[in-house]
C-alpha cells in the first residue's frame, strides 16, 4: 500500500471515529444547568442572594484594581528597560536614596489595601450575621451524603437524607455520563420557602465536609465536633446547585447537594406533605414484624441509601464489596453485619449508618439476607438494633 492510500485510510477512520464518538449516546450535547454549572463558563454563577451579588461587585472590583496595578507596575519596569537600556546610550544615575519614593510606594500600597478591606468588610460582616432567621436547618455531612433537619421555624421536626440519585452513580460507574445535572440529581433535595432567611447550621458525622451553593454565595465547612453556621435569602425561586467542597473522600465527587426554592404558598404545601409521611412512617421499634413485610420496607431503605455504592443488582462495582453472596450477610450471627452497618468498616470506606431508625435498618438488614441469591430466611428485629446501639 503507498503512502497516499495510507493516508486515505487514517483519515477514513479518524472520521468514522469521530462519528460514533459524535453518535454515542453519552457525547450528546450538555446545556447550561439553571441554577447550576454552564456551559462554557468563566464567571461566577448568576447571583440569587444579596450577598453573592456582593461577593460578584467584590470580585470584579478587585480584579480591575490587581489589573490596574498589575498594567502600572510592569509598564513602568518594560517602560524603564526599553528606554534606558546600555545600546541606546543611556548611563546609569547614581544616587543615594529617595525619601519621596520610599514614602509613595509604602503610602500609596497601604491605602489601597486598606479600601480594599474597607470594601469587603460589609460583605464579610453581612456573611455571618445569622440572626433573625426565619427558618434554621442543620446540614451534617455524612460518607457521601447530607441529612437534613429542619429545627426551627416552619417544617420543624422534618428531617431526611440526601442522596445521589441512583442512576446517576450507574451512569457513572458505566462511563456514560448523560443529562444536564448529571451527578447533581438527588432522591431528597433539601426546600425552602422563598424570600425568607434560612439560616444552615452545619456540622459532619466523620471527616470534614463542607456546604456550598455557589448561585447562594454560601460555603460553610461541616466539621466534626463543631457547629458552624451561614445563611441565605433566595430572591428567586427554582433549583439550585452545589457540592460538597471539602475533599472527604473517595466518593467526594458523588455528594451533591440540591436546594429547591419554592414560593411560600408551595412550600407550606410541601411542609404538610411531609408531615404526613413522618406520622406515617413512624415506627415502635419494640414492634415484630413479619419477613414478608420487612424485606418490603427494606428493599426501600437499600434503594434510598445502600444502592448508589452496592448497586441494585447487590454486585458493587470496584472496591466496593457485593452483598450478594457476601460471607457477613450469609453468617447466622446477624450481630456481625449489624456492627457493619452502625459503625462502618474498612477505616471509613463503607460509611456508618447509625443515622437510619432502628426500623430502617432491621428492615434493610433483613432485605439483604433475604434477596438476590441470598436466601437465609433470618429476620432482624427493630429491638435487636436497639441492642446492639448499646
């Protein structure tokens, strides 16, 4: 074959290559996500709080006074290279020193440092004035999710846990990303009633987290052992974005957090619904339950909680070991997987979930031992987990 026909054929392939990567379902075109990342972009997001419309004016005012001293200081020093340089004849000045000088470049920086700070104190100030909040919120940053509880204020006493959709973690496992809020889908987005001041309290189960809604001008780290606190006002409502923003491990990139900001009239709406389901699903963990019914409730709590990481199929994916077959599922002693699921294991690697009902986590329990090819027929009741809280 010549060196012409081996050319054709490298750019025939090259094209198709390029078709069926064009084709591939996961090379389809991403939008701009309202409320979250956009296409191409390089500002920050468009602002829906008073104080990220702040922080907005703060950086771009500081940014044109870096680039204003930035063009003086080098155009000054190109300007005195060029012009007095050895082979146009220029002969150095000798001179001891310059009271004039030393005092301008020490007065002028200082002044505009000080307006600098001048200009961000209010900001800063406004930022941590958490007073006055119309509604208060602990966000707890969990081993790869955010629970949420609703403490004061309209919709006290809700609480729940946040959770990557499902899919989307099998979308990430396949390599086949797909959707415009692809990894920032979650089961329960936290809610909150527009134009009112919320006030998100913040602490983590087990490494440091951190809470941020870019659109909101809110980041917060969610320590262990300590409450820290923020605060927004959302002038719009409608869905907003973010994630969390401290390393915390090797699912960090599947902890997204989702706000969605509702008017006034749905969000009351909203608040009684959810009042409904905890009256409803509250449980006496002194109660027996039936397999049949706790495998039902429990196929539930896998699919919330279990499913992102375990997958649905019981297989898990790379380090993340199956419970399908697993050797602690099918032991007869139920108090080993029940040391699991309360404190962890693998030095954090497989989360505690000592945050789920005494309920949940029987009925869970029970699932697991009792589907896919793990047929033991054991049943784990509500009080054997109180048992072994202690």
């Amino acid at each position: 074959m010549n060196t012409k026909n081996t050319l054709r054929l490298g750019l025939a392939r090259a094209a198709a290559g390029l078709m069926l990567l064009a084709t591939a379902p996961w090379a389809l075109a991403v939008n701009s996500l309202p409320g979250g990342p956009a296409v191409n972009q390089l500002d920050l997001h468009p602002p829906v709080t008073k104080i990220a419309e702040q922080q907005q004016w703060l950086h771009n005012v500081m940014l044109i006074i870096c680039v204003l001293i930035f063009i003086g200081v080098f155009g000054v020093m190109f300007y005195s290279i060029l012009k007095h340089r050895k082979s146009l004849g220029a002969k150095p000045a000798h001179f001891h020193e310059s009271v004039a000088v030393e005092i301008a470049w020490t007065v002028v920086p200082f002044i505009i440092v000080i307006a600098m700070g001048a200009m961000a104190t209010k900001a800063v100030v406004a930022q941590k004035d958490t007073s006055n909040a119309d509604l208060t919120i602990k966000a707890t940053g969990y081993q790869w999710k955010w629970g949420y509880d609703y403490l004061k204020g309209e919709g006290e006493g809700i609480k729940f846990l946040s959770t990557l959709d499902v899919a989307h973690r099998e979308m990430s496992d396949a390599g086949k990303p797909a959707g415009d809020d692809y990894l920032l889908k979650v089961d329960n987005p936290l809610v909150v009633p527009v134009n009112r001041k919320i006030r998100i309290v913040t602490t983590a189960d087990d490494v440091i987290h951190a809470w941020m809604v870019p659109a909101f001008g809110v980041k917060q780290d969610a320590i262990p052992g300590f409450v820290r606190d923020t605060w927004f006002r959302a002038e719009k409502t409608g869905d907003f974005y973010g994630q969390c923003a401290e390393l915390c491990g090797k699912e960090h990139a599947y902890m997204p957090i989702h706000v969605k900001v509702l008017s006034q009239t749905d969000y009351a709406a909203w608040v009684d619904v959810q009042k409904k389901k905890m009256a409803a699903a509250a449980d006496d963990p002194t109660k027996v339950w039936k397999l049949e019914d706790l495998i039902a409730r429990g196929e539930k709590v896998y699919a919330a909680n279990c499913a992102v990481c375990h997958r649905p199929d019981g297989k898990g994916a790379g380090p993340i070991k199956p419970l399908d077959g697993s050797a602690i599922v099918l032991d007869a002693d139920k108090g080993k997987q029940l040391a699991v699921v309360l404190g962890g294991a693998a030095n954090g690697a497989m989360p505690s979930w000592k945050q789920l009902s005494d309920t949940e986590l029987a009925a869970v329990v029970t699932y697991t031992k009792n589907h896919w090819s793990n047929n033991t027929g054991q049943l784990v009741q509500p009080a054997e987990v109180v048992a072994a809280r202690k």
